[in-house]
C-alpha cells in the first residue's frame, strides 16, 4: 500500500503526517531521516489497527489530495511511503 506522507519544515526540525492516517506523525532533524520516521510510525500505527481488529485505512492518493483546496501547501514536502502489510489486513 502506498500512502501519501507530507513533511513540513520547522524551525530546528521537520514533522510530517499521512493525511490517510489520523493521528499519526513523525520528526526528524532532516527529510530522510523524518520519512524514515514516519514510515516506522505508519508500520506500527497500522499494525496496532490490525491487532485491534481494525482494517487500516485504504490510501486515497495525492490527486484526491491536491483537488481539495487548502489540504496542501506549497511550502510542504510530498513523498509516498510504500508499506507492506500483512494480507488479512485486505480481507
């Protein structure tokens, strides 16, 4: 699953968030190290959802994104994380 992650710049760090995933975020000193981050929060969010019993969200995508006004900034770093999640998490 590929979800849609936006790292934004701080004064001494970056944050980032995956609009997909409420709840979830991440920081880091520079970008890669904030989506690599981000991508251990995102593993772990969705691993805890499937442990509850939850199905993790299904990724809308950056065009749903970009077509709703004032969810993205141009001052906002965009990168896709790719995520490997267990097949019950589809079923």
């Amino acid at each position: 699953m590929k979800y849609l992650v936006v790292i934004e710049k701080g004064e001494r760090n970056y944050s980032a968030y995956s609009p997909d995933v409420s709840g979830c975020v991440s920081t880091g000193k520079t970008v890669e190290e904030t989506l690599e981050n981000m991508k251990d929060a995102l593993e772990f969010h969705l691993e805890g959802l499937l442990e509850l019993g939850e199905n993790p969200p299904m990724p809308k995508g950056l065009s749903f994104y970009l077509s709703q006004n004032g969810e993205i900034s141009n001052d906002e770093i965009l990168a896709h994380v790719n995520l490997e999640l267990p097949t019950l998490a589809l079923a």
